[in-house]
C-alpha cells in the first residue's frame, strides 16, 4: 500500500504545469471530449491566448 502511494506521488510530480509548453502539448494529443471543464478553461487560459 505505501509503495502505490509512493508511485502515485512520483507520477503527479512528474505531471507538467498548468499552462507550460510541455502541458499545452500534452492537452493537444488528449482527446478533447475527455478533458475536464477545468482543463479546457486552463488551456484557453493558457495555451490560446
């Protein structure tokens, strides 16, 4: 159990920030019907204007 906690907190610190060139690519690749309403708010925010 402590080991998937310990996986799970490496793999969300590897995740890019909000609204850097590494995330606004990693949204172009997702599938936009499977991004949050949070997400598409962040990536106009962010990556449009």
């Amino acid at each position: 159990m402590v080991a998937a906690i310990a996986i799970l907190t490496l793999l969300a610190a590897c995740a890019p920030e909000i609204g850097s060139k590494e995330w606004c690519a990693d949204m172009k690749q997702k599938p936009k019907g499977d991004w949050t309403a949070s997400e598409a708010a962040d990536y106009a925010k962010h990556c449009l204007f």
